[in-house]
C-alpha cells in the first residue's frame, strides 16, 4: 500500500467508505477521525481506530465496490448489470468491444478488465461533462491503458465493418445507432442493450427487424441478498429490484438470415 492508492474502510455496521490516500490527509467518520498515515501502516486487511475509538478495517476496493462508491456524472450501470453484460456479450482477452453512452465509465471497467492489457474498449460519450468524469474514473482505478474515450454519438462516428466483437449500448434510443453499430460487428456476434424500460425493449425489437439481427434473450438480473445473524436468517430488508433489461442480439449475414 502507499499514497495515491484507493482504499475502502468499513464500519462495524458495514458502511462501506471510498478515499485516496494522500500524504497528510484525515479520513472523517461520523464517530471520529483517522490520518491516512495510520490507515497505511495498517495496510490491506487490517485494522484502524478513529480518535473516539471507532473501529475500522482497511480494504483493496474490489470493481464492484468502487463502481457503487466513484464519483459519477451519471448513474452508473450496476455492476449485477455490467458483470451480465460481460457474459452476454461473450468477451474475451484480446476482444476488441464498441461500447455507447460512457456515462461515468462503470460498465467500461468491466469491459477493460475482460478484454485485458491485448484487447481494446471504443467508447463513445456525447456530454462531454460525463466523458471526463468517466476518464478521471477509469484511469484513476485501472492501469490496462485499453481504453479510447471519444466525444460524440456513434450515429456520426466512421468505424471500420466488421471490426468489433461484441457492441455495448447504454442509450436511451439505442436504436438510432443501430445501423452503423452493426456494419461495426463481427458477424455471428453479440450487441447488448441496456434499457430502463419495457417499453425501450419493445422499440428496440420493433426498430431491430431491419437488420440482420436476431433476439437471443431478454433478462433483468435480480440479487437477493440475505442477513445473517445465527441463529437468525432472512433476506435483507433493503435490496435492489430493478435496474434494467438487458437485451442481447446476434448478428447474422444478412437480414433474411433467420435461425435454423
């Protein structure tokens, strides 16, 4: 551990807490205070009091973590979400991934930690307030380097045919970069959308039948979370419903092409 690294503290109550050590700087808990140094010396894994005695233990940040907890221009995509997306779209070490809409740039680490140090993400953001907030967090947690940030929609972007394999959509109206986003995809491969709404889904399916695309599914992703305290058992009182379906789509040679 050294200064510059993230750090997640954790509460005896489980309130997870995100910081960047830096030299001289004081952690400020609601029970007390803690200097970075004596987060330091405890290291990964350990241990900390604040001044009034409040106890603290000292984490790595997973992806998971940092994503829920990284300063965001924009809701990112859940991690339950972006992991599924990963799976759907099939990627790979060495992958190269077209992904829309950056937003805070929490599906895009999960995308640049599948396609690793080989692969390459193309991710296309419009405002441009979110494509640096998504920069700061991507580079700030990753040190992969495979990522190209680019300002703009992918309805003007010029991306070369056949080039990508897979295609990440986090648009409202994912339809409207449909054509250029599959002429970029590889055939035989996935385009996954996330979509708030049934009604999003809908269109896209609609707006999908002049392609050559064909549905492969239509999922939401629930977790259910569970306390537990032996001899006590239950789900958790707070858990997160819904997020998002995610719509995954094949590509095929061309638009009469249909499953066999």
């Amino acid at each position: 551990m050294r200064f510059g690294e993230w750090v997640l503290l954790k509460d005896v109550k489980g309130r997870a807490y995100l910081l960047r050590l830096r030299e001289g700087g004081v952690f400020g808990h609601h029970r007390g205070n803690v200097p970075h140094e004596e987060i330091l010396r405890a290291g990964f894994g350990g241990r900390v009091r604040t001044h009034l005695g409040e106890a603290l233990s000292v984490h790595r940040p997973s992806l998971e973590e940092y994503v829920l907890h990284m300063r965001r221009a924009a809701t990112p995509t859940y991690p339950k979400d972006a992991a599924a997306m990963v799976m759907l779209l099939d990627l790979f070490p060495g992958a190269r991934v077209l992904e829309a809409g950056t937003g805070s740039g929490g599906l895009t680490l999960f995308l640049s930690r599948a396609v690793g140090r080989e692969g390459r993400v193309v991710s296309y953001e419009k405002r441009p307030h979110h494509l640096r907030q998504a920069q700061e967090n991507v580079r700030a947690f990753s040190d992969l380097d495979n990522v190209d940030f680019l300002l703009g929609g992918l309805e003007e972007a010029q991306l070369p045919e056949e080039a990508f394999d897979g295609v990440a959509l986090d648009l409202m109206e994912p339809w409207t970069v449909l054509e250029k986003a599959v002429r970029a995809l590889k055939t035989d491969r996935f385009l996954v959308a996330y979509l708030p709404n049934i009604t999003q889904v809908l269109e896209l399916l609609e707006r999908a039948q002049a392609h050559p695309l064909a549905l492969e599914k239509v999922l939401e992703v629930q977790h259910r979370t569970w306390d537990l305290r032996p001899p006590v058992a239950h789900p958790s009182f707070q858990q997160v419903g819904h997020t998002a379906f995610l719509v995954q789509m094949r590509k095929w040679k061309d638009s009469s092409s249909t499953p066999s």
